[in-house]
C-alpha cells in the first residue's frame, strides 16, 4: 500500500480527449490534480479516429470518447451523459418553432464536423434512420469555427450541449426544439483490454468514474 501510494504522489498520466471533450475535460483533470498534485497530466486533443489509433498502437493510457470501438478488445466505461443537439443562430426562422419535424432539417444546410469525428457520425446514422440526408454548406474540424459560422448564418450544426454553455447564456446561439432530439449518448473512458494500468491511471479511472458526473451537473 504504501508503494501504492508513493506512486500516486508521483507518475505520469498520458490521455487523449475527442474534440468536443476539451469543453469538460480541464474541469475534471484540475479536480484530479488537486487530489494528486504530484502527478504531471499530457492530454492530447484528436478526432474519435485518431483516438482509436492511439489506443491501438498503446500510445495512451486512456481517452475519452464518445463512442467505444466495438472491433477493438477494449474496456468502456460511461462516465457522462452527452446529449447532441441541433444549433441556430437566435434569429433562425426555425427559432421560433415547438416541436419540429426532424423531417424538416432536410430543408435546411449544416456545417458538419470531418469525417472521424465521433459528432459527425453520431448525427449522420441518427438523421438517415429518420429518412433525413444532411446537406453539408462547410465542413469544419474546429468547434469553436463551427460555432461562429453558425452565428454568421452559414449553416445548422449538430454539436454537444458541453461546447455551447456560455454561447447559450449570451444568447448567441438557440437550440433548435426539434422531436426525439436530443440524440442520446454518452461519454466513455476507454483502454486496451490488455493494458496493465498504472497506479496513477487506476486512480484517474477511479476518479473519474465516481466523480465526473457530480463534477459536471
Ligand atoms: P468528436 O467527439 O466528434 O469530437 O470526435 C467524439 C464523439 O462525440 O464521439
């Protein structure tokens, strides 16, 4: 136990977050740093296909994604729930509206995420199930640019409720009110199956799983 905790008080944890993590990630990570203030954290930012890589070539630790691989022999565990909606400028005609036929979106143009964001593929199958073809106007790899352009009326975007928390208080973006959204997902700490874990990533999957929810609410 004690050499337990000798590496606790030191180590090295090495993670990766998808793209729309970084809006909850440093939260969680400055929570886990004050209970382990002597453990140096490196979190690298990418896509759910780079993330899939990095696990798969044992670069990492651990990463936060959206949506564990189902072909990999790797171990998820949901930790938060992370709803997707659909975005509009304030002023949007569809603003106004209750209640609003997913059908409808046919009708309008969406600046997706790239191909390999977990978003983007997330969105698409749940839109084809309903009969729904996105029409792309962009395609944009950076939130924050989806955002803007959404604000300067390129385009509806499907995006996480993390990343549009302050942009929603100022009243620069609406969420659309459109039937059976949100889509429903969730977010996942991942690893090899056969990763032999550190102490300190132990103790950050420990963290994690018993306080991010209560962190984030
Ligand atoms: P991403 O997020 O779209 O930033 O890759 C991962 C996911 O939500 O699955």
């Amino acid at each position: 136990v004690l050499e337990e905790m000798k590496g606790i008080q030191r180590g090295r944890l090495n993670i990766s977050v998808a793209t729309t993590a970084i809006y909850f990630a440093p939260t969680l990570l400055g929570a886990f740093h004050k209970r382990y203030p002597g453990i140096g954290v490196s979190m690298d930012v990418a896509n759910r296909e780079t993330l899939l890589q990095q696990l798969e070539n044992n670069e990492i630790d651990m990463a936060i994604m959206g949506q564990p691989p189902e072909e990999l022999n790797m171990v998820a565990d949901a930790f938060l729930y992370n709803p997707l909606v659909v975005i509009a400028p304030p002023d949007h005609p569809l603003a106004r509206q209750k209640n609003i036929d997913p059908v409808r979106l046919a009708d309008e143009v969406f600046v997706l995420r790239e191909p390999g964001s977990g978003t983007r593929s997330a969105a698409e199958k749940f839109f084809s199930r309903r009969g729904v073809q996105l029409r792309t106007a962009m395609v944009m790899s950076s939130l924050e640019a989806i955002k803007q352009a959404v604000q300067a009326s390129l385009g509806l975007a499907i995006v996480s409720t993390h990343t549009i928390k302050q942009e929603l208080e100022l009243g620069r973006l609406v969420v659309l009110d459109i039937k059976t959204l949100p889509i429903q997902r969730q977010w996942y700490l991942v690893h090899r199956e056969d990763k032999r874990l550190s102490v300190v990533a132990q103790s950050f999957k420990d963290f994690m799983l018993a306080e991010a929810s209560k962190l984030l609410s």
